[in-house]
C-alpha cells in the first residue's frame, strides 16, 4: 500500500489549521455513523432537557428526514447560535469530567449534524419568544423569531448531503428504519416516567406512553410492554450490590434464550451500553446452562457514583470504563449465578405452549384426504354430554380381554391416585412411555420429563459441588512445560497463578518472558497446556479475565455426568419416578439439561381441555 505524500514547501511538510466546516464533517464522521446515530444523539438532548414526551418521525429510515419534537425546557433565542457551535454545552462546567450525570455533555452532536445536513431547531423556552436557526452544510443563518410551542422541534434533512460518499455506507430503507426503531426501544426501556412515539413514513411503528407508580413497578410495566409477557414470566428479578455498585433488571432463564444477542439490553447510570466487559460478563453468568449458538434474554441497569465509572471513552458513548471493572463483572456474574441457583427447576413456560400447539386436533378429511374447499369444522366440537352419557361411553369403551396385554406405555399400579400437592411443583408420577419420558400430574395440569436428561443435570451439579468441595485434583508433569512468551504476557499470565491453581493448573516463573507449567487438572491429563495457556492470555487481552480453563473442566464433569446417569430405554420404577422429580426440585438449574435443553415441560390442565374443546 502506497501513502500520499504531504504538500511539501522547502523541503519540509505544510502544516494546515482546518477549516471549522471541515473539522465538523470529520467529527461526523465519528459521532453520526447512521440515521439511527442521530436519532439516538437528539432523542438523548430532549431526555436532558426534561422532555415528558418525545415523539420522533422519520422518512425514507431517516435519509430524507428525521424530525425529533420534545416538550422539554426549550431554548431562549439567544442561546440557538450557541448551541449549534462546536464544544458549546449546558450539561457540564468541564470542572469534573467525572461528574457527568447526564446523556450528552461533548457539544459534538448538534453541529455535527448542521455539518452533513440541513439542520433546523425550532425551540421556546419558557417566559421566553419561540425561534428558529437553521444551518445546511456547516453554513449558518441567524436566528429569526418563530412560533412554538414550549419544547424544541429539530428537523434534520437530507443527511449526508454534504459528504455523499457516506450515503455509499448507509443499508436499505428498512433496515435503517429497524435500526432507529431499537435505538428508540433501547432508550425507552430505562425512561418509564416518558412517552414516547416513531412513525415512519407517515405511519406509527412504536409507541410507549408514559407509566405511572413508583420506579421499579413503572420500569417492569415498561419492560413488560416492549420485551412482551414472555419475557418476564420467564425472567429472574435481579437485586444485589457490591462495593458501590447496584445491579437490578431481569434475566431470562436458561431455556428462554435467543438465537442471537438481540434481547441483551444493558445500562449503566440509566445510559444503554454495548461494552465488551459487560456482555462478556453476561455470557459468564450464563455458562454451561446455555445451549450451543444460544444467547441469553436480559434487562439490566447498574447504577454507581458517577466517579465510579468513565462515560468518556467513546465518541458513541457506548463504551463506559469503570474503576474497577472486575468488581462489576465479579457483581454481573455473581448475581446471575445466584439468581438461576435459586430458581431450582424452574424451565421457560414457552415450552408448554410449543408443546400445545403441536398437539392441535386434525381437521375432518385430514385422513381420509377428502378435498376441503372451504374451512374445516373441528372434529372434537359438540356440546358437553351429561354425566350418565360420560359413564356409558366409557362402559363402551373398556377393552376386550388382551387388548392391553402389550402396552406402548407402561402405568404404574402402585402409584397413589391422591390429587398431587402443590408444594410438589413437579407433581407425582403416573406413567413412563417410551422408556424415556415421565408423565407426572400436578395440581394443574401434568409434567412430562425427559428422566435422561433431568438425571443426567442432577449428577453434573452433584459432581460441581464435588469438585469445589475438595478442589481440583491436580496431576504433576513428569517433565515441566516451558512455554515462551512475552514479559509482558507472562506477567499478565502469573497475575491470575492463583486462580488457575485452584483450577489445577499449576504455573511458576521461569526466567524473562517465559512460565513453566508443573501441574495440569489431573481429569485433563491429555490437556495440551501450551495451546490453552494461549487461549487464556488471548481471552486476558480481550476481557481482562478468562474462564477458558473453568469451561474445559465444566465439559469433562458434564460428559462424566451423561455416561453416569439413567440412560434412556431404562425401565424405572414408581418410586424411582418420584425420587427424581423431588431431587429435580431441590436441584439448582435442573429446569435445563448440561447442553441448555429443557429438562420438562408443563401442560396446563386449561390448555389441555382447550384441546378438546371442553
């Protein structure tokens, strides 16, 4: 790759002072990537202002226009150039860049945006005379009086005119337009207290009025509204603090998670955040209950002295630094941890609901493949019969002698026919079909267990606690491993020897730039300690922390687990039946096999009679 040479004069290079309509497309570069990015800048000026209301309207997903109207405190006439100047804020003093409490407080947004489009602000403070100021292009005009409204009303238009090359980048009209619908759901979902609207195109596409009550009721109706019911009959309330750090929201359980990382929603001093140490925290919190290519479902708010925590790291603002980051994740991981603990056997009811639906009754002529010009009856709709036509039915439906002599699903006689107790969730077992399911009636409805997969979470649980009960038995190399690295590496290595050597594996110094590995876990005899010592220092460079090694002897208890527990086609008794569904109950995370499947699935009794249209 060549480089351009500079401008040269005497031999020497020329040095240039920009042009301040230059240095704003620039800056615009990095602070308006999209339509969404300045969506998200002014929908957060009308939140720092007090908006109760904020509605946004977007055209062609914010090409052709974005307009951002707030019932906020507004600006006095005088203060409209102002604002439309580089480094010019009302957020901060610049006194303590520390001390930020606030969504903006760079000055960058507002005239990096009159920089690459036709920017107009309508605002009226109150007591005040309402005003307008426009600027296309970086070139500005006066402000002239205007009638408004109390608020402020920002119309940007033609975004990216000025630096075309940038429209180049932009994606279709429909995913922009997806794009500032999340950045809006996003910004929504941590202000409960404020309405909010976006129509695009001339049509609403989200709307979210304002809650009532106080703030942690509020902010669960919000979530509930934008995350759906699901979400949170299948999420975990989240309460705990660590040195100065809260953490409160909702995490999904296991068996609730998402093909990809779309429902992961966090914030800190209520501003939404994509940070690295965050979302590899959460991914932590979620190991090995989490099926392969699964992401976990969560809303949470860390809240801390803004000293605590850098907001001013990133021209976004997306990526925060805190003090101590480990305390945060250490709190993340934690809390999540302890939250699934206590949730026992609880698996996502969703699975009930799929299971219903695929139990839907066929309709007349599905069969007999008779042709079906107009919209099926039912075959199961008639009215209730009474009781004495229920008796003769069944009267009529005993089996002839033999009919039952080779069952496909095997009744327990012994089982106790005493409605099951609530305190037993799981409820007691009636049947085993297929020699690998167990059907179970509750007080409401019935349970069917997957005994394999159940027994085999409950003896990898048993075998965890094993393991930090008594520690990782760790097995001495013949010949010591050298393995080179850097100094700067190997010190980051030796920073965590003690954790890792209560993972078995045993490290020491070994001269400048190099560890020497003495111990392995003695189940990861075969262990190539080089390779993963790499994997390590590369998670170390990535995230700061690792649990690479953890994984690995999470995998060998699993597998240990599978091999030691009830295989399938094993015929077990009634009593063996409900000695798992009572150590299933008592088990943390037992509602997810060791791969993040479901270990049972409930049928409401309601559902159930839906069915057959009782």
């Amino acid at each position: 790759m060549t480089h351009p040479l500079p401008q040269m004069r005497a031999g020497r290079p020329v040095i240039r002072q920009l042009d301040q309509t230059t240095a704003n497309r620039i800056a615009a570069g990095e602070v308006v990537e999209r339509p969404a990015s300045a969506v998200k800048e002014l929908v957060e000026n009308a939140l720092d202002a007090g908006a109760t209301r904020i509605q946004i309207a977007i055209e062609e997903g914010g090409k052709r226009l974005i307009r951002v109207t707030d019932d906020g405190c507004g600006m006095v006439p005088e203060d409209l150039p102002l604002a439309l100047s580089r480094h010019a804020t009302s957020k901060i003093d610049g006194s303590d860049l520390l001390a930020i409490t606030s969504f903006g407080f760079r000055g960058e947004a507002l005239p990096s945006l009159g920089a690459v489009g036709r920017l107009t602000i309508t605002s009226r403070a109150a007591g005040a005379e309402g005003a307008v100021i426009a600027v296309t292009g970086g070139r500005l005009t006066p402000p002239r009086p205007a009638a408004a409204n109390p608020g402020t009303v920002v119309e940007l238009r033609d975004l990216f005119f000025a630096t075309p090359a940038r429209l180049k980048f932009l994606r279709t009209e429909r995913a922009e337009t997806q794009a500032v619908a999340e950045v809006v759901r996003r910004l929504a979902m941590v202000e409960p207290y404020v309405g909010f609207s976006l129509s695009a195109d001339g049509r609403e596409i989200f709307r979210a009025d304002a809650e009532q009550g106080e703030l942690f009721g509020a902010l669960t109706t919000r979530v509930t509204r934008l995350m759906g019911v699901d979400f949170i009959d299948n999420a975990l309330p989240m309460d705990a603090e660590r040195d100065g750090i809260a953490l409160t929201g909702f995490a999904a359980l296991p068996t609730y998670s998402r093909g990809a990382a779309v429902a992961q929603h966090l914030y800190v001093n209520g501003r939404p955040v994509r940070d690295k140490m965050l979302t590899g925290a959460l991914r932590a919190g979620y190991m090995d209950v989490l099926a392969p290519g699964r992401h976990p479902a969560a809303v949470l708010y860390l809240d801390c002295d803004p000293q605590l925590v850098d907001v001013n790291v990133h021209p976004a603002k997306a990526e925060v630094r805190f003090r101590d980051p480990q305390v945060a994740r250490g709190l993340l991981v934690g809390a999540l941890r302890h939250a699934m603990a206590g949730a026992g056997h609880r698996a996502a009811s969703t699975g009930g609901t799929a299971t219903l639906a695929a139990l839907q009754p066929e309709p007349l002529g599905a069969r007999t493949g008779a042709p079906q010009t107009h919209r099926p009856v039912p075959a199961w709709h008639s009215e209730r019969p009474s009781g004495a036509a229920i008796r003769a039915a069944l009267d009529l439906q005993m089996p002839a002698p033999g009919f039952a002599e080779t069952p496909s699903a095997r009744f327990e006689p012994v089982l106790d026919d005493t409605p099951p107790s609530p305190d037993v969730p799981l409820g007691a077992a009636r049947a085993q079909i297929h020699e690998n399911y167990i059907i179970a009636q509750t007080a409401d409805g019935m349970v069917i267990v997957d005994q394999h997969a159940a027994h085999e979470r409950l003896v990898y649980e048993r075998l965890k606690a094993q393991a930090q009960d008594s520690g990782i038995p760790a097995q001495a190399l013949l010949i010591p491993e050298i393995v080179e690295l850097s100094p700067t590496e190997a010190d980051r290595l030796l920073a965590i020897a003690a954790d890792l050597a209560a993972l078995g594996l045993v490290i020491e110094p070994f001269g400048p730039g190099a560890v020497a590995l003495r111990e392995v876990p003695a189940m990861l005899a075969r262990l190539d300690g080089r390779a993963l010592i790499r994997d390590i220092l590369d998670d170390l460079a990535d995230q700061g922390t690792s649990d690479r090694l953890q994984a690995r002897i999470d995998a060998v208890l699993s597998s240990m687990a599978c091999h030691g527990s009830v295989r399938s086609g094993r015929r077990m008794t009634a009593d063996e039946m409900n000695a798992l569904l009572r150590e299933m109950e008592r088990t943390p995370r037992s509602g997810q096999c060791n791969h993040g499947r479901p270990t049972w699935v409930k049928l409401p009794l309601s559902d159930i009679e839906r069915l057959f249209g009782r």
